[in-house]
C-alpha cells in the first residue's frame, strides 16, 4: 500500500500542485455540501426553494420538468406517478443516497411499487415489491423473487445534480412534495398529490386519481 501512496504521489507532485493532498474528500473534508455559497456567478440567481447543495433527481420531458429531491425520497424510498403522460417509479436507496427511474409497465402491466427493505439472503441493498404479484425487485429494476423473476424494467433518462445546478438549467421547474407515493393498499383510491409550483403565486395542480 505504501509503496502504490507514494506512487500516486510521485504523480501528483508532477502536476504542479505538490501542495494539495490528492486522498483527501474535498467535498467531505471542508464541508461543501452543507455551505451554501457557489464559487461562480448563477444567472438567474439560485432558486432559494431549497438548499443549493441538495441533490436532486431530475426528470424533464416535453417542456416540462419536476425534481425528486434526495432527501424527501428517503422516507418511503418509492414514488409512482405520472410525468409527461408516461408511468414511472423512482427507486432510492440511501445507504449509497442514489435514485434509480423506470417504466412502470411490463408486458402491458402497469405496476405501483413500494420498499420492502432488505434481506441478508439477497443483498444490503434495499428491495422493492410491486402490489400487483407481489414481486420483489432490486435497486437495478430486475425482478428477483415472484411471478415476474426475470423481468427487468426500463429505464427512464433522468439526472442527478446539485439543485443549484438543476435549478439553473430548469428555473421552471417543479418539486415532488412527497404526497403522490402510492401505498399498495390503497392504488385505487389514494390521489397522485400536488407538483408543487416552481412559479411564486401560481396554484399546484393535482394530477388525476387514475393511475
């Protein structure tokens, strides 16, 4: 170990920058993701909704755009909607803090998903189950247990950013307020919660009960 620490060393001293220690976590070390300044101009300035160092999962589609903010996923850890008429779920995991979206129909069935925790026998990872086979999938959309074992879901194109940063590209955007996440006992009845409106003095608007 020693003799590969001085090796990388060695390099970096080549850089011109002998004086910085290349093993260590800027990002952890000096606090960067709890301070709330950005070291460059923003134009427009930063969306104060929430802390610029929050990390966002993002999706836009057809002009429209709606951030899962890490934080408000890590409760339930699923959510089922709608965006842009398409049906997603957005899998989190927060041992690694990593969010994972997909299609939530397979062979023409659309499913509505929850966490169903870990077990020892098959990963540390969280696991999901869907509420109509009873399911159980893995943080990478792959069915492990059940009648779809084998299946794998689709994913969607999303992104994961600092919100200063998704902000920025989509000043437009909305913020899942956490009310929309479907428990499988109640998929029918439950309503879709409100998109809360990245415009001050605009009205949420509540998506459609049918999911």
């Amino acid at each position: 170990m020693e003799a590969v620490t001085s090796q990388y060393q060695g390099v970096a001293e080549q850089t011109g920058f002998s004086g910085r220690n290349y093993f260590s976590n800027v990002f952890i070390d000096f606090g960067y993701t709890e301070d709330s300044r950005v070291f460059f101009p923003q134009v427009p300035q930063i969306d104060s909704r929430r802390h610029p160092k929050e990390m966002v999962f993002g999706l836009s589609r057809g002009g429209s755009s709606i951030a899962f903010m890490y934080d408000d996923l890590e409760p339930t850890g699923v959510v089922n909607r709608r965006f842009d008429g398409e049906h997603i779920t957005v899998f989190y995991e927060p041992q690694g803090r990593l969010a994972q979206g997909y299609r939530r129909r397979v062979d023409d069935q659309l499913l509505h998903f929850s966490r169903a925790g870990s077990t020892p026998e098959t990963t540390t990872l969280s696991l999901f189950v869907d509420a109509e086979t009873g399911s159980t999938w893995n943080l990478k959309g792959e069915a492990v247990t059940g009648p779809l074992t084998g299946k794998r879901l689709t994913p969607i194109g999303a992104y994961s950013s600092y919100w200063f940063a998704w902000a920025s590209f989509w000043p437009e955007t909305g913020i899942w307020d956490g009310s929309n996440s479907v428990p499988p006992t109640a998929v029918e009845t439950v309503g879709w919660g409100q998109i809360k409106s990245s415009t001050p003095g605009l009205t949420p608007t509540t998506e459609s009960t049918n999911p």
